[in-house]
C-alpha cells in the first residue's frame, strides 16, 4: 500500500495522486465554502420562516436525508481505505474505479495540506489530537456560553435590586440554535474521532517480519505503516485513546437518555393517545427522531452502532483474514435485515434511500470478498463461502419474501374468486322464475349477486368488474 508518497504527490485512499496546481485548489475551495455558506444559509432561512409551523420543515427533510448520505460514505470511506487494492484481481480493479464514479467520490477535491505545506504532516497522532481537540472545544464553548449568560442575569438582577427600581425584566435564554449547532456538529464528527481513537488500539498493530527466520520483527500502525508501535511516544498515545474511549459509549449514551426521556414526557402528556408526534420533541433534538415511526424513536442510536460496530472491525483486525470478512459481513447483514424488516422511517423516500445505502455497503463488501487469500486453508475458504453465500439469498429473502407472499396471495384469491362467484342457476323453478323477471330487475339482482361476490372477495371490487356486473 502507498503509505508514503513523493513530492508532489497525497496519499489518498492507498493511492498517490498527482497534486494540482495552487489556482486550481484555490478555486476548489472557494467553491466548497460557498456552496456549504450557501446551503447553510438557505437552511437558516427556512428554519426561522418554518420553526412555528406544524408540518416537516425542509431543514429537517435535508438532516435527514443528509445523514443517510454521510452515514453511507463514513462507513464506504474506511472501508475503502482498509483495503489493499494491488492484490485485486483485475477484473474488481476495474469495477472499483466505476464505482468510485458512480459515488461521486468529492473526497478527491479537499486534498492533503502536504502539497502545499510539506512541513506539515497528518498522521495518526495528528488525527487524534484534531478529533480529541475539536470534540473539547465543541462541548465545552456551549457549556461556558450558557454559564456566561447566568451570571450576566444574576449580575443585571443584582443591580436592578440594589437601585430599587421594582422587579427586574425576565431574561428569557434562547439556547435551541446553540444545542442544535453543538448536537449537529457532534453526530457529524463522532465516526471520525471513534476512528481517531480506535486505530490507536494496541490490536491495530501489525508484526512484519524483516528476515526469512523470523527472528527480526517490527510492528507497525496498520492504519499508519509510519508509525512504531513499540515507542514510547506510541504508548502515551494509545493510553489517551482507552481514555477517550469514554466518548465513544458515552455519546450514544447520552443521546439515548435524552430521546427516552423526553419520549416518556410524550407518551405521559397525550395520555391514552397511541400516536406520539415528533414536533413534541425540543428543536435541538427534533432531528434525531422526526424521521422515524414513534415506536422507534430509539433507531438512530442503532445507527450510530452500526457505524462504530463496522469501523471497529476493519480497523481492528483489517481486511486480510477469513475471520474480519465474516463478521463484518454479518454486520452489514443484520443492519439490513432489521431495516428491512421493520421498515421504521416515515418517508416512503427516505426509507428506499437508506436500503439502498445499506445495501450498497453490504454489495461492497461482498464483492471485494471474491478474492482468495493464501494464508487461510481450504476448508475456511469453502465454509466461509457457503455461510456468505446463505446470508446473501437470506438477506434477498427478506428483502423480497414479504412482497412476493402478497402477490402470490392475492393472485390466489383473485382465482378462487373467479371460480366461487358466478352464481349457477338450477334447473327448475329456478331457472323458470328468473327467465319471468322484468329485465330491470334482472340487473338488481345480477347487482346483489355481485355485492355478495364483493364481501368475501374484495379484490374483485374494481370499478371495471362493477360495470360488467351491471351491464
């Protein structure tokens, strides 16, 4: 893998790319920062024009529509990044760069500082100390904000008491926007700063050996093949990353309360009512769950253990053992399973949109699976296949099985009732007295017949079946 590239040249997804000329970035950039100013504007603007409103804003139609995007390409980019694309055969070689154009890659246009600032070098310690850093300061300028504002209305009450003057005007804070913007930025950046404390882990070390005896080893970062793992420098870091640990239960965690609590308000406040509304929920939080059913409020704290759950496999134990394919594949399996199953977005779109996300990891995964890898045995290979091979037809299965069992059923009940309606009339008495109908009435009665016909079979009750019914 191209851990290290020349002058001239960023790392990139295990490739060196060629970088671009000063005028070229400059424009890059400017372009970024003016659709991102642009975006958040029109975002602002609509959620001050809406916030009153009963119905889904478009800010929150775009949270949740964007976190199904950003989601997909937390989990696809450190996957990506995970593989060793030189041992691929051709043929995924191939397939890898159509995808990579297929997902509109806009990885490629923020490039790494080293083309223009070679002093200046990211690596895993300079990862972790930018996600630990910004993660600080995130929590705690809201917390000195809002601890600013007590004391100022604890000093304006102090004077309005000590001139006389009566009661001091209320001071009402307004702090939605400051816990939207901290939650926001929080979820945004929690898969990287998991990741930047992850690869830190003493597993994510790998031994190489520098003789054919074996006698001489070295052990590197396998995110980081610059970095040596039996430093002393290594092992500061890596007793700061089980520290920081503590953000990666606690955030989730945390998030988990906050929904529980204020869901419990819910259901206390509407009383015998079944149907909880999200609008309920403070605005600040109103973008975790507005796009779920009420029953699961609780689904994107499963989302965020399946981004965590994934990114701690591949970082932990890589892609090069029959093992971390197995149970990351598993993962990706289980997470598509259970969304398919329960189906728990409101939007019709927006639920499509995430199947297709998950299932577009899940075909990743599968697809870079094919390729044999010489340090397992026969029989690993063999029983891997076949246990993959029955996760994806379960996986169809599930997906498909629930709409094919409808159609089958009522493509059944559509011919029973072709066979059960059509009224036999006996020979006899019968036959005689409705031959003796006045032909209006004939039509009532054919209409009757038909009714009957409607009630045990309601497929049948077209608007085309009910004008040869009467004619």
């Amino acid at each position: 893998m191209c851990t290290e590239c020349v002058d001239r040249y960023f790392s990139l997804l295990n490739f060196c790319h060629e970088c671009p000329q000063i005028w070229v970035f400059a424009l890059e950039v400017v372009f970024v920062l003016v659709l991102c100013a642009c975006l958040l504007g029109y975002l602002i603007y609509t959620y001050n024009r809406q916030r009153l409103e009963e119905e889904r804003s478009i800010v929150y139609v775009a949270l949740a529509r964007g976190k199904i995007v950003l989601g997909f390409y937390q989990v696809m980019g450190e996957f990506w990044d995970s593989l060793d694309v030189i041992y691929w055969p051709e043929v995924f070689k191939g397939i890898s760069n159509w995808l990579a154009l297929l997902q509109f890659n806009i990885s490629t246009i923020l490039i790494k500082p080293s083309c223009f600032f070679p002093k200046v070098t990211l690596n895993a310690y300079s990862e972790f100390l930018i996600g630990v850093t910004v993660t600080s300061v995130v929590v705690l300028v809201p917390a000195i904000a809002i601890c600013f504002r007590k004391i100022r209305a604890t000093y304006i009450q102090r004077q309005f008491s000590n001139i006389g003057s009566g009661h001091p005007p209320p001071i009402i804070f307004k702090q939605d926007r400051l816990w939207l913007a901290t939650l926001l930025t929080l979820y945004i950046t929690y898969p990287s700063t998991c990741y930047s404390i992850i690869t830190l882990y003493s597993p994510a070390c790998q031994s190489f050996a520098l003789d054919g005896d074996m006698r001489h080893n070295v052990t590197l970062l396998r995110s980081d093949f610059s970095i040596n793992c039996n430093t002393r420098t290594h092992r500061n870091f890596e007793i700061a990353a089980y520290f920081f640990s503590v953000y990666i239960v606690a955030f989730p965690g945390v998030l988990f309360y906050l929904l529980r609590k204020h869901q419990k308000l819910q259901s206390s406040a509407v009383g015998d009512q079944t149907s909880l509304t999200s609008s309920l929920y403070p605005q600040w939080l109103r973008f975790l769950c507005e796009n779920y059913k009420d029953q699961y409020w609780y689904w994107e704290i499963v989302e965020l253990t399946r981004k965590v759950s994934q990114m701690y496999i591949l970082i932990l134990f890589g892609w090069g053992s029959s093992l971390s394919i197995f149970i990351t594949v598993l993962l990706a399996v289980i997470f598509l399973t259970l969304h398919a199953s329960f189906s728990p977005m409101r939007d019709k779109f927006e639920q499509n949109l995430q199947l297709a996300s998950l299932s577009a990891i899940f075909l990743n995964m599968l697809m870079v699976t094919v390729p044999g890898y010489e340090t397992d045995s026969a029989f690993a290979k063999n029983a891997m296949s076949l246990i993959l091979i029955f996760l994806n037809i379960s996986v169809l299965c599930i997906t498909f099985g629930r709409p094919l069992l409808h159609l089958a059923n009522a493509i059944y009940t559509a011919k029973k009732g072709r066979r059960g309606c059509p009224r036999t009339i006996e020979e006899g008495s019968d036959s005689g007295r409705v031959d003796s109908l006045h032909p209006s009435h004939q039509i009532l009665s054919d209409y009757a017949d038909h009714q009957e016909c409607r009630e045990q079979y309601p497929l049948l009750s077209s608007p085309y079946r009910r004008y040869r019914s009467l004619y």
